[in-house]
DNA sequence: AGTATTTTTAAACAATTGTTTAAACCATTT
DNA sequence: AAATGGTTTAAACAATTGTTTAAAAATACT
C-alpha cells in the first residue's frame, strides 16, 4: 500500500523539485514564478502547491538542501586527521568538484543570504564552531612549531574560497567577455584551482630548507 | 525659463533615480517594485514611467552607472605608469575604498549579469584590453628581469578581486553568523585586505637578496 | 466489480505587477 | 488675467503573480 502510492507520489514530487531546483539557482527567489517550475517540471501549476504548500515552503526547502549540498564536504574535511597542508588542498580540491557540478549555487547562496539573511540554517554553527576550534587549533599548533605562517582561520578560509569561488561567481561575464566555450572555461578554472593551491601553499608553508 | 525649469525637473529624476539605485542594489532587479521605489523615493507611481520610460530603461541606466562607477578606477590605476608592486597594492586599496562604501555592489553586478549577459556594457571589453595589453607586458617584463613570480594577469586580477570581494559578497552571512556590528565588520574586512596584500606581495615579489 | 483515496486537471481567485490615462497643479509667458 | 508649458496626481488599465477550487482521472483497496 504504501509502498507505491509513497513511490509514485515521490515521483511527481521529486519532478517539481528538481525542475524548481535548477530555476531557482539561475534565476533566484524573485525571478522564479510558479508558472515558469510548473513547465519546466511538465506539471499542473496546482500541484506546486499540492505537494509544497506554497512557494516559499518548496524554496526553504530547497535553499536548505544546497545549503547543506555545500557545506557537507567542507565540514567533513574540516575534521580529517591530516594535516593542515592536506586538509587545505583538499578543501580547494572539493570546493573546485562542487563548484564545476554547480558553478550558480555560490552566486545564488549569497543572494538569497543577503535578501533574507535569517533564513540562515543551523548547518552554519557548525561551520562556525568547526572554524574556530578543530581549524583554528591545528593552524596555531603548526604555526607554534614554526611550519607554518600565522594565520586567522576566518581569514584564511574566506581567502581561499573567494579567490577559487569568484570566478566561478563571474563565470557568465567571463565567458561573454573572452567567448569561450564551457571546456575553455572549465580549464581556465582548473589552472586557476591550481595556482591557488600553490600560492596558499608556498605563501603559508615556509619550507623547512632555510633559516 | 530653462534654468529654473531643468533644475526642478532634474530634482526629482534624481530623487527617483537614486531611490531606485539603492533599491535595486539591494534587492536585484527582479525583486525590485516600482511601487518600492516610488516609495522610497516619495514620488507618485507614474512618475517613475513619467521621466524613465519603464522600469527596464531606468535599471539599465543604473545598471550602466553602477558598473562604470566600478571599473573606473580600477582601469585608471590600470594605465598609472607605476611599477607593478605599487599597482597592484593600490588596485587593492581602491578596490576596498568601493567595497566599503557600496558592499552589495559585486554580488549586485555578479546577479544581474548572470540574469542577462548581453547587457554587459563595452566600458567591459576596455577592461580585457588593458588587462591583454599594458598589465600583462609590465608582468612579463618584470618576470624576465626575475623581480617577479610568472602569474597570468587573467588568474591574478581574479585572485585578488575574488578573495578581498569575497567578504563583502557574503558581508550579511558573516554578519549574521558572528553577530557583529557594522564597525566590527569593517575592521575585520581591514585586517582582510592587508593580510592579502601582504601575502600578494610576499608571494608574487621574490626578494632580491636570497638567490 | 465497486468503493475509497490519492493525484491531476482546467478554471478561477484575489492580489500585485508594470504601465497608462486624463485631469489637476504650478510656474512662466503673453 | 489668460494661456501655455511642463509637472504631479489619483485612478484605472491589462497582464501576471501566487494560490485555491471543484471536478475529473487515476490508483489502491475490499
């Protein structure tokens, strides 16, 4: 009984969702309407509105999912047992994957924050805590055997992502500026990951050769 | 008769024009009403159409101001015959001076710019010019003289812009997330912008004594 | 098969959108 | 004082917005 009412119903659920996911990530809260989810999901504008009580619940929801899509990976390198080297290179690494699956979703992040910063998840303590006692205690650690260079963590993290993050954020001026195709664009941020990785890393890591 | 006349007529196209300023830049095109701007702007409604033709026209001329008023200085410090060092501390500098007065400027340009990329205004193709031309010859000279790490100027521009910008686009969620003032914010993004000054010029500048 | 429940549909809802109208207002000129 | 011009107003416009309704269709259950 449940079963394939529960799978069905999911279906056409799930068919909204995704549709209203990629619409709401180009075009945000207030440039999505109802009518513009419903075609693009194939489906009667009521049942936006059957399934997810109004407009807004569906983009909680949905806001709330990318929110999390984002910060899992991140919060989960956050506490490897690695280094701080590794654990940095793996954070770009990651940040790099997601953004090239998503390239809008960092874009579309900070909008929906800045129109309604209070629709904050919790997710983002964690993010907070995780910044300022697992990170921040590993950097000082490095830094007091001399390793490493003295850093803030809420310094050093805003660098690397927005450095990595904001060409992805201008991805579409980019490519109407220099014309280039999507795989023209995808290795120019591939060179560009890479160039962050050796800066952070050459810039903080002084190399236990001299001095 | 022209004098008095222009002068009152400009007095209240520039109450609208600067109501809407404010208002499109914090909420986006999209999110904007012309009823939000009559508003704000004490005007009636049909004044909005009366001096700009349609809501689109007077966001485009906004649009336009709003990313001139950006890529001005920056394209002027661009041309300054100063060494590269010294140019690229004051690209910084300046580009921290807008930031401050106007935070929401970048995610404002980034958002409106990905909504429609053929808006994009030429003052652009002036940007990729001098960026083409006199800052990447002043790079490479500077390379081959051995003064300076080899670095694309299409990777560093991004790389400085994104990871000083970054904490502005993303002002409200660090804002609500830290439960800072509006002077804490400031002295944070302060102590941000010499931290990236310092490890640009660390980085990209070898010191001329070792080797 | 027949009933009950869920899902889908077309149509309409009230509210809001950008925009326009036509009359009133006001300063200036005749 | 009358007339002219640009300016401002209240009111309405048609179109679109999010949302709801009530009937139809599809599905599950007995």
């Amino acid at each position: 009984m449940e079963v394939k009412v529960a799978c069905i119903t999911q279906t056409s659920e799930e068919k909204i969702k995704e549709a209203a996911k990629a619409i709401f990530l180009k075009k945000g809260y207030a440039g999505t309407t109802a009518r513009d989810i419903a075609e693009a999901a194939n489906m009667n504008i009521a049942l936006t509105n059957y399934y997810f009580r109004s407009k807004e619940k569906l983009f909680l929801e949905i806001f709330k999912d990318l929110f999390n899509y984002y910060c899992q990976n991140t919060l989960r390198i956050f506490q490897k047992p690695i280094g701080i080297r590794e654990k940095l290179i793996e954070l770009i690494e990651e940040d790099f994957r997601v953004m090239k699956a998503e390239p809008n979703l960092v874009l579309f992040l900070m909008k929906e924050i800045q129109r309604d910063p209070e629709q904050l998840p919790p997710e983002l303590s964690k993010f907070k805590e995780l910044l300022h006692g697992t990170l921040t205690s590993q950097i000082k650690e490095e830094v007091k055997n001399g390793r490493m260079r003295d850093i803030g963590a809420d310094h050093l993290i805003p660098l690397i992502m927005g450095s990595l993050q904001f060409i992805f954020v201008g991805k579409n001026m980019n490519m109407k500026l220099y014309n280039t195709t999507e795989d023209e664009f995808n290795d120019f941020a591939e060179c560009h990951k890479n160039l962050i990785i050796s800066m952070i890393t050459e810039y903080l890591f002084t190399p236990t050769t001299a001095s």
